[in-house]
C-alpha cells in the first residue's frame, strides 16, 4: 500500500522560508512520479511542482523562481524548499504520487502553510 505523510507546515510572515516534506512508502517514491499541489480557501486544488521518476521537476508559474522541489533518497522524502512566501502561498499543500498531472492515485492528508502579511 502506497503512504504519503506531509510534514513542515506552519505559520509564517511574508518572505519567510518553509520546507514541506513528503515521505513515501517505497514502491512509490521508486516508481512513481510525484507532486506537490495546494488547496487555498475557496479555490480548486491547483498543482505547484511535479518531480517525475526521471529527475525532471516542473513549477507552476506562481511559484516558479522560489519553490524548489527535490528528491531526498535517504529519507524516502520529495520535499519542497518555499521560499519569498507570500500571503497568496496560504493553503492547504498535498502530496500525490502516481500519476501524472490531472490525475494521481494516491494522496497524503496535506499540511497547513499560512503565511501572513
């Protein structure tokens, strides 16, 4: 069975730092791609990065510039440097693996960022 577990949200001001963790079992961190998506108030859930088996990463434009998403192989972890954050950053962020962008299997129950002005 494939489990994502999110961790490292927390409150923040405006230009602060966070770094989100996402650890996952092992079938999924070895054999599926993964992703970072986020949920604010009153909006769909929209994709910030997607880190696919074969290394490559992709941003979404809002975010493009100060998140970095990587892969921690030793902890079993994708996780997501946030950097620059703004109040628009507020939300709930999920971690998906398996799948691709529109549509992943498997979900994690998500971490609060709240980043205040």
């Amino acid at each position: 069975r494939v489990r994502l577990q999110e961790a490292g949200g927390d409150s923040v001001q405006a230009g602060g730092s966070l770094r989100l963790s996402c650890t996952a079992s092992q079938y999924a961190f070895d054999n599926c791609h993964m992703a970072w998506y986020r949920q604010a108030p009153g909006k769909e859930r929209e994709l910030v990065s997607l880190a696919v088996v074969g290394g490559s990463t992709t941003y979404s434009e809002s975010v493009k510039g100060r998140f970095v998403v990587s892969r921690d192989n030793l902890k079993r972890a994708l996780d997501l440097q946030m950097n620059n954050l703004k109040t628009t950053d507020t939300a709930v962020y999920y971690c998906a693996a398996c799948g691709s962008e529109g549509q992943f299997t498997f979900w994690g129950r998500g971490t609060q960022v709240t980043v205040s002005s």
